[in-house]
C-alpha cells in the first residue's frame, strides 16, 4: 500500500513531527508514506489523505477520492469557544475578537461539509469527535492522541521567586491574545499582591515583545532549548481558552515534570488525565491554584508523577501512530 499525505506548504512543528511519525511508522507495516504539498505530485497507485481542513475541502471540491481525512483539530469549536471566553472576560476590543467571529462562521461551515463527506476522519480528541458527531453522527471518528517528548529534564534551578511560565507562538495575533488576556487580566492583578511573583513569557514571534516593560513579566524570546526554559519555571501556565485539539506545550510541560495549571478549556484533549494538572475558570480559582501550589510541594509532586505516568501510557507517538495505520489498512482493504 502506497499513500500520500497532502498538506499544503508548511513549517508547522506540529504538522511535520504527524506527518513524519506515519512516514517512520509506515515503513515497519510495509507502507510506503511520503508527504506531498502539492495533489499534482500525487502518483496513480497512491491513495492520498489530507492533512487539515482546508486540504480536505479541496479535496472534495476536486472530486478526490478521500476514504480518510487527517483533520486533528476542529477549528470551529475552538474558535467559539475562545470567543465565549473573550466576551466573558470583557478582552474584546482587539482585532482578534472579530478574526474569531468571522472565522468561526467560515469553520463551522468547513466543519459540517467535512463531517457529511468524509466518511474516516483522524482527531487527536475525543472532545472535538463529539462536537463533529453533531453534524453526522455516522461518521467514523479515530482518535489518535500527539505523542509526548521524552527529554533530558535538568535539575530545577532554585530561585527566590515563585516563577510561573508561558511557552507560545507568539507569531500571530490570535496566538499573541491568546495569552494576552490572561496577562492582562489575571496575572497582572495578582502580580499587584504578590511583588515576589514572575511571569516567564518563551516563544518564537513578533508579538512576543509586546509584553516587554510589565511589571512582574520576564520575556525569553525563543529558547533552543526547552529544558533550559522548564528547568528555570516553577509552574507552567496554559491560558488557552480555544478547547480544540490536544496542546503541545502542555505535554511538553508534562514531559519536563513541571507542575501545570490552566484555563479549563486548555485541557479539553487530556480527559484521560486524571489529577494531572489543576484547571480554572475564574480569577479566584486561578488564585486558589496558585496558592495551594505555592505552599504544598508534596501536591507538586504528585501531578507531576501523575502526569508522566499518564503521558507514557497513552502518549506513546509509536503506539498511536501504529494503531492510526492498522485502521488505514483495513479501511482501505474494504474500498
């Protein structure tokens, strides 16, 4: 068997390293993988799967055969989602609030076409197969989670400060307000109270230096290495409200045994995860999360160890990737 992944023209860390394990995976169940950016390069004898939403949907404009779509995340959910939590918080005077609406309306529609056309779709979360599954509840939804790094974690380095942390992409505005409004509205107010807090902000992008000159907030800049970036933070921060798909920088966080809390909806891909992280919803349940962390290490320590464990048993990229094929096969075998 002979497949194709089509994706459009990317550097996106979190396409490629998808991509890449299926290519690696593949060779071990005698498939030959490959990635194309273009359906021109596509060859006759390969059957070729799209890798996003919009790579799905010219598909099916063209008339493709597409038994399968690499969809991972349903963008629309995530975008009502972080537009419910902009209203609610009041960060609505920003560009990224109406980029969100429109995008939205434009993603939900995408979402139901796919939904209806496609009869295998790939997501890395239950929560986002259940919100497609409104549009169709026939479609066939395989749930194949991200892969968790396995690196050399440094020894955390002690300091006098209670050091929060945000890794991002900090590239766009939407990744910039993303955590912008945590910044602005919760970090900054506890900040006032508690001198002897520091926000560690790390990330490759422009908007990143938006963030330079407030009080209490240090900013990195990209890090070549992660470890040197989890090893100097006491506590990791995921502001994102979006609630699709699985986040990397969380199982990065995980993966370097740091203690995370964060916005609910930052966990919508870990169900599986039990006493793992502490999430919230609120500014006083993110203040009662900091506090409690704060003062009870033995707490620390147990998300910690509750987290790795979790990761290493279901966030295994050979595993995942290996049952995604096993699928493929027999789903093609049927055609």
């Amino acid at each position: 068997m002979k497949i194709a992944i089509y994706s459009h023209p990317t550097s996106s860390y979190g396409i490629l390293v998808i991509v890449n394990h299926i290519i690696e995976m593949g060779r071990l169940r005698d498939i030959e993988c490959r990635h194309i950016t273009s359906l021109g390069d596509a060859l006759k004898e390969e059957i070729v799967i799209p890798y996003g939403l919009l790579e799905t949907i010219e598909m099916i404009n063209m008339k493709y055969n597409h038994p399968i779509s690499l969809l991972i995340d349903v963008i629309s959910i995530g975008a009502w989602n972080k537009l419910c939590w902009y209203t609610r918080v009041g960060h609505i005077f920003h560009r990224d609030y109406i980029y969100t609406f429109l995008h939205f309306l434009k993603w939900q529609r995408l979402d139901k076409i796919v939904s209806k056309e496609v009869a295998n779709i790939v997501l890395v979360s239950d929560y986002d197969g259940d919100y497609l599954k409104q549009f169709n509840r026939n479609v066939n939804i395989f749930v194949c989670r991200n892969g968790a790094l396995k690196p050399s974690v440094k020894p955390h380095v002690p300091s006098d400060k209670v050091r929060m942390g945000i890794l991002s992409s900090w590239s766009s505005v939407g990744a910039y307000e993303e955590n912008n409004w945590f910044i602005r509205k919760y970090f900054l107010r506890y900040a006032k109270k508690n001198p002897n807090i520091e926000l560690v902000v790390a990330g490759r992008g422009v908007f990143i230096e938006k963030l330079r000159g407030l009080p209490n907030v240090k900013v990195l800049g990209e890090v070549v290495d992660l470890a040197d970036f989890f090893c100097n933070i006491d506590l990791f921060i995921a502001p994102n409200p979006k609630g699709c798909g699985i986040l990397n920088r969380c199982l990065d966080a995980f993966a370097y045994k740091v203690p995370v809390v964060g916005h609910k909806n930052a966990f919508s891909g870990f169900g599986y995860m039990k006493d793992s992280y502490i999430p919230f919803e609120g500014y006083e349940q993110f203040v009662a999360a900091i506090e409690k962390l704060k003062n009870d290490t033995t707490l620390k320590q147990q998300l910690v160890s509750n987290a790795s464990e979790t990761i290493e048993k279901y966030n295994n990229w050979d595993c995942n990737i290996g049952i995604l094929l096993d699928q493929l096969k027999e789903i093609v075998s049927k055609k």
